[in-house]
C-alpha cells in the first residue's frame, strides 16, 4: 500500500537539528508527499489530499528529525509517478546518536535470542526499517539507547517496544 511506502521511506538529511520536527514542519512535509501521492493514483483510486495530509500528519505527529522531514518530504514530493519512493532513502544522514545506538544495539540486543532484532537494525544499513529507524528524533534514540541498559533481554526488547509504541512510531 502506498501510505505504508511513505512511512518507510520517510528519513532524509540536511536541515536545522535532530528534535522532532514542529507541527508546521509535518504538515508541510506531509503535503508535499500527498500532493504527489495523489497526483500519481492510479485509475480506480480514490483519495484527497485533504485526507492523506490528515493521515499523514497522525502518522508522524512528534517524533521524526527536524533535520530530515522536510528534505524528505522534498524528495518524495519532486519525484515523477514513476519514480520510486524508495530513490530517497539515499539521502538519509546517519548523526553520531546513531553511532551511539549501534555500539548499544550491538552489545545489549543482538544477543538476545528472542530479539528478532538484525544486524541493520543495528548498524542502521540496508533495509528500510533501519532507514525509518535514522528518522527518529535524537531525544527519542536518547530513551531507546537507555533501555539497553536494562537487566535482562526481555526488559531491554518491551522498554525499546514501549518507546516506540508511546511515539507512534510503526516500525
């Protein structure tokens, strides 16, 4: 489904800082992607701007990159209807939180047998949940890092879980 496509490939670079993006900035972001979107629908489909923007903005309401939404948003919204969405995760810049997570990851997830956490997902390279992953907000990343230090595997997986269900993020 598209709307799942956005969500994936929304992370990019450049910009103004690593907090969360304000409300205007996914907003207009959203826009961006859904004027497109709609624009790109293919016969039979049916959707409004209105209503993707709507979904849109719920789905990133408080925790991507400031720096990266909007140049996302920008990449996305100047594609062709044949261009893949996907031709953006390219621009997706790696901060030195991400460094942070990866030694964490490495050293406190990996391990766990009933993780099902991979290696990009660490190193944050080579699939789309780790590029989504490098669009979440560094005060965010700060509390997922955090639970890595919990006692035990399954405390460090449901407090990782819990941060990213308590910010809406659908990893």
């Amino acid at each position: 489904m598209k709307r799942f496509m956005v969500m994936v490939v929304l992370a990019a670079c450049g910009g103004n800082g690593a907090g969360p993006a304000s409300e205007s900035e996914v907003r207009d972001g959203c826009q961006k992607i859904c004027t497109r979107d709609v624009a790109c629908l293919e016969e039979g489909e049916t959707e409004t701007v209105e209503g993707c923007v709507a979904e849109c903005r719920d789905d990133f309401d408080g925790w991507p990159r400031s720096d990266a939404f909007g140049d996302l948003a920008e990449c996305i919204g100047d594609l062709t209807c044949e261009g893949r969405e996907e031709t953006c995760l390219g621009q997706i810049s790696r901060l030195p939180i991400h460094d942070e997570w990866e030694d964490a990851c490495r050293a406190n997830l990996l391990g766990c047998a009933e993780s099902g956490i991979s290696e990009e997902a660490c190193t944050l390279e080579g699939d789309d949940d780790a590029s989504l992953i490098r669009l979440i907000s560094e005060p965010i990343m700060e509390e997922m890092i955090e639970c890595t230090n919990a006692a035990d595997c399954a405390a460090r997986l449901g407090c990782v879980e819990a941060v990213v269900e308590r910010n809406g993020i659908d990893l």
